[in-house]
C-alpha cells in the first residue's frame, strides 16, 4: 500500500462498521485519561488499530487503540468516530503516521473535529481541572523542522503554504461555551488560551516552563498540534480542549545550592529546598477526575451542532 493511499484502510473500517456509521459527522481525538468519552455513544462500534492498515499502535498508559463509532446527543444523534488512543512522535512514530488517522476522518466524511488533551498549566492564574478552550498555539518543533506537513502532499488540492491564523474556529469554540452554559458550569471550569507542543517525552524543565510562559503559552503538552495541521490541510473545521492536570514546575526564584552550603559551614543551615516534581500518574488521576465534566461538555456541543445542521 501506498503511503497516501487509503483505499485499504477505508475499506477495512467499512467492512467492521454498519452503513448507517460509515460516514461520521464528528471526530473526536481522545487524550490521556480521556477515552471515557466514548461512553457518550450509542449504538457503539469498535474497531482496533490492529486490524486498520497504515493504523500504528498507542502504547502509553491512558490511551486505548481502537476506533469508537457511534450515534451522539439527543434525538437520532450525530454520527461520531472517536480516536481512542492518538500516537506520539516521541513513541517513535512517524509523524505522517501520526496524522494518519485524521486524514482518514476527512475521507470518511468528518468536518469538525474535537481534539482534546491533558496539559500542564504555564499560566498561574490556571487551577488543575480547568478546561482549556484552545484559541492559537506555539509549536516549537513545527519551527525547527519537525512539522507533519513536510514532504510529498497527500493530495494535490491542498494549499502548499498552509494559513494558520485561523486554526481553531472560531465557531466551534463559541459552541463550547454556549454549551457550558446549557450545563450550569461554573465560569471558572472553563478557559481561553494558547497551547504550547513540545515534543516530550520529558516533562519541561523550571527555565523551559519559564521561556515557554514569556512567550504567551498558557499550557504546555507533548502531542495536538501536528493533528490540527493535518486537520486544517484537509479542510475540517478544529475545535482543541487541553484539560489542565497539573501545574508546571516553575518556582519564583532559583533558591542558590552555594548559599546553602555556606550556611551549613557557618553554622547556620537555612531551609533546603525540596525540587518538585510532576508525573503521568497525577495526570491519568485527574483526567479520570475531571473526565465527567469533559465528557458532558462534548456531548452538549455535538448536540448543538445538530439541529443547525452544518
């Protein structure tokens, strides 16, 4: 199979899902801790990663491998394809196979996609549980030569030159908080920022967090942008939730290792310093914590996109 072929993995999806599932609306790209959003389906049909060609595998803790496919929202619902489990350049993935699985959305009909993550807080005024609704973004490995749009175009009707000005639609985020206020949430459960890539797997260091928060990053995660890159290339309307599971270590101040030993010689130990730290553990934590809510919130703006009918 051709690398940009996807006759084989159209027909392998086809072949495991019933007609009336063949052509979502929706694309919901599931991040760490998140794929309890397929319960929101109904008349569900899964099929593994395993069995899709040009489909990789996901091997982090928090992400499943296999499609969801269903029915959302009231009355005869919207037809939804979930990603349980996205891929990571950082697991060694290639980044084409990386947006792989968005590109083969746009074939089988999807024009708004939801793209959600778990993500480190840069912004200080930002609480953990805190859903962000993502409006720009920094994505350092985009700027120096890691950008999934390099090479051979997937389709000769794609633009070239990519505009990104207008990456998360505006549309779509308006429907977030309309939503938001369907369901009673309080103000502060919801957020505007701008998300920050980096490539992962480590987690940023205090000086990385401090350069990435002068910049104007809001949250920082490992994973996101090169699918709306491929998403916008394909012409599908971006919607990007990032739910805020920790905070970035960032301390005030470099507390100085010398002056600490010379107030242990002098005789006058002051208090050390414990270094803080984060892990993968507190963010599955949170995001099964806060799940519910993002679950809810999906829900609700997959229903208001269907009675318009766009």
């Amino acid at each position: 199979m051709a690398e940009f072929d996807f006759t084989a993995t159209l027909q392998a999806i086809n072949d495991q899902v019933p007609p009336a599932l063949q052509h979502p609306r929706v694309g919901i790209i599931c991040g760490s801790g998140l794929s309890g959003l397929a319960t929101s389906l109904r008349d569900t049909v899964f099929v593994s990663y395993d069995s899709i060609p040009g489909f990789a595998k996901s091997t982090v803790a928090g992400h499943k491998s296999s499609l969801a496919f269903g029915l959302m929202g009231t009355g005869d619902g919207v037809p939804v394809v979930a990603m349980l489990g996205r891929f990571h350049p950082y697991e060694g993935h290639k980044l084409s196979s990386v947006v792989y699985p968005v590109r083969v959305m746009a074939k089988m009909g999807v024009k708004d996609i939801f793209i959600t993550n778990a993500a480190g807080a840069l912004n200080p005024s930002l609480a953990v549980g805190t859903i962000v609704v993502v409006q720009d973004h920094i994505a350092l490995p985009n700027l120096t030569g890691m950008n999934p749009l390099l090479g051979p175009q997937t389709d000769p009707s794609h633009p070239r030159f990519l505009p990104l000005s207008d990456s998360y639609s505006r549309r779509l985020r308006k429907l977030v908080f309309h939503a938001a206020h369907s369901l009673s949430l309080p103000r502060d459960a919801l957020a505007e920022g701008t998300y920050a890539w980096v490539s992962g797997p480590t987690y940023e260091t205090p000086a990385e967090g401090r350069l990435l928060r002068a910049a104007g990053a809001d949250v920082v995660g490992m994973s996101t942008v090169p699918e709306v890159l491929a998403a916008r290339e394909e012409g599908m309307d971006v919607l990007v939730l990032s739910l805020v599971t920790n905070a970035v270590v960032i301390p005030g101040g470099y507390k100085s290792v010398r002056e600490e030993v010379e107030a242990e010689i002098a005789g006058k130990p002051i208090v050390g310093v414990v270094d803080e730290t984060i892990s993968h553990e507190e963010v599955l934590a949170v995001g099964s914590l806060k799940g519910d809510v993002m679950k809810s919130l999906v829900e609700k703006v997959a229903d208001l996109l269907h009675p318009v009918g766009v």
